[in-house]
C-alpha cells in the first residue's frame, strides 16, 4: 500500500521499519521541523528525519498542517492510509480525509486509559502493572478515535520509563504491521472506546520532579521509575559546602523506616513517609550516570544524613 509515515522522536523509528520492511510504499515522511538543541543550540533533525533520510525517503517538515497549500499537498500524494506515531503536530479534518483508507495512530498506552501527551509516564507514576499500544482511527478528538488492535505489555516492578518506551516502540511497530495487512485485506475492524475508564495523560510538569520523601515509598519508588531517564526525578544534597541536584535515575523498596528524607544506611536508602526507597542509579549535574556505589565514593551520605 502506499503511506504517508507521520512521526518525530525515537519511538517512531521502529514503526518506520518495519512498514518499509514489510513492503509497504512510504510515499512521504511527516515529521516537526529541526529544532536548535545542544550547547551550541544548532538545528537538529528529528530522530525520525534521520532515519528517513538515511533510507532514502521523501521527507516533508510542515510546522502545521492548517493552511489549504499543506492540505493539497498532503491529498495530492494519493496515499491508500496515513500512520501516525507521536506526530505532535494536530491533523485537521481535511488532512483525516485525505487518504483511501483514513488515518491511523499508534498510541503508547491501552484506550481509553491515558490519552494525551505522556502516556509511559504516567502509567508508571500511577502505578500501573500494565500498559501496551493501541492501534486508533483518528478523528478530531484527543485520541478518541475507534481503536483497532491492541498489545498488553506487563510492567516490571522496577521497569523505568524508558525501558517501557522501548517496549512498547518494538511492541507497536509490529502491531502497526498487523494493522496495514487487515486494512490491505478489508478485514480491520475498528470499535468505538469504551466510555468508561478515561484519564488523561498530562505533560510532565517541571514541580512534579522533585522527589517529596514524605509520600509513601511505593509512590516515591514510581515517581522516580516514571521520570527516567528524562527529565528525572531530583533531590538536592550538600557537597563541599554547596546545594547540588541530584537525578535519581532508578530505584528500589527496601522494607525498613525512618524518619522522612533521613539517609539509613551506606548503600543511598532513604526513608519515606511509610517505608524506604534505595536508589541504585543517580546522576550529578554535568557528570554520566553512576551507580550508587560510585556515587558514594566522591560523596559520603552517611548514615543519619537528613536532606535539607
């Protein structure tokens, strides 16, 4: 079939490949302009652009679909279906209709719980024991569109965000597949979402990430689980004489108490308002991720160490 691949970070590459893979003619790749990032603040192509363009892709950067000119152009590909995976770019109605078959999205989290913007996230920070990718028809709504397919990926009792992203890229790019072939044989039957069960996924906001020792540390373990690797969940400790935010990057219960935000041990356990979380992995700013042994040897918390 020919598609048009709309997408920008990391999570939508898988996907690109294994459409191409499975023969499908990529007629054009969507994806959000170059952006300046880095010290330098130089104009970086999305993930996806590179890879795009390292397959030999046509490539369009549109930094919004409104105008009559982008919409003709988009119609005038005469694709059979458009895929959609983390565009961040809002597709008006006349961009929904401009293909053969509709336009379908691969969404990070099993509709209707957790549309919106930070799905893995989210899951992980409430606590959830399973997520997976839904596979929607779009329409104008926040990803209320009728869901095609589904896959259910278990969440680890440790698993970090990052860890369940790349799950759930690898796990939605061959659901993406199987969606293509059921479309391709008229047999892709799509259901409106049940009406119950709807949450909504908001961006991380930067006052959620620094970690509050006095919540229980199922919740503190989740919340630092939830904001790994990006953008972290910190605390702040003395070194030398000066503030320092630390990122903890992973983290584990340990059943022993204290008093809140209180060190209890030489191995980084920090008491919470109801149990202990250890932290395993940490980083100091401008310094790579360390293990919390390599941690403690340039900064000795001892025990009985109250964070400020």
């Amino acid at each position: 079939m020919r598609i048009i691949f709309m997408g920008t970070p990391d999570f939508a590459v898988p996907s690109l490949r294994a459409i191409r893979a499975a023969g499908h003619d990529i007629v054009a790749v969507y994806t959000q302009p170059p952006r300046q990032a880095g010290r330098g603040m130089a104009l970086r192509k999305s993930p996806l652009q590179q890879e795009a363009e390292r397959a030999g892709l046509s490539v369009r950067t549109p930094a919004r679909l409104r105008s009559a000119e982008e919409q003709e152009r988009f119609v005038s590909l005469q694709a059979d279906a458009a895929v959609v995976v983390a565009y961040g770019i809002i597709l008006p109605q006349p961009v929904l209709d401009g293909t053969r078959h509709g336009v379908f999205n691969l969404h990070a989290s099993l509709l209707p719980r957790w549309r919106g913007a930070a799905p893995i996230n989210r899951a992980i920070m409430a606590g959830d024991r399973e997520s997976g990718v839904s596979i929607m028809r779009l329409d104008e709504g926040l990803d209320t569109g009728p869901v095609c397919l589904e896959a259910r990926v278990p969440i680890g009792r440790d698993m970090t965000a990052g860890e369940l992203h790349d799950a759930l890229a690898a796990s939605g790019a061959t659901l993406l597949v199987h969606a293509l072939s059921a479309l391709e044989r008229g047999q892709l039957d799509c259901r409106p979402q049940a009406e119950n069960g709807v949450t909504y996924a908001e961006k991380i906001d930067p006052g959620e990430t620094r970690i509050d020792w006095s919540r229980p540390a199922p919740e503190v373990h989740d919340r630092i689980r939830g904001l790994a690797p990006y953008p972290g969940a910190w605390f702040e400790v003395d070194i030398n004489g000066k503030r320092e935010r630390i990122r903890a990057l992973r983290s584990t219960l340990v059943e022993v108490s204290g008093a809140p935000a209180t060190v209890l041990d030489e191995h980084l356990t920090f008491a919470c308002g109801e149990g202990a979380v250890r932290l395993t992995e940490v980083q100091r700013a401008g310094k790579k991720t360390m293990t919390a042994d390599e941690f403690l040897r340039g900064v000795p918390l001892r025990a009985g160490t109250k964070l400020g």
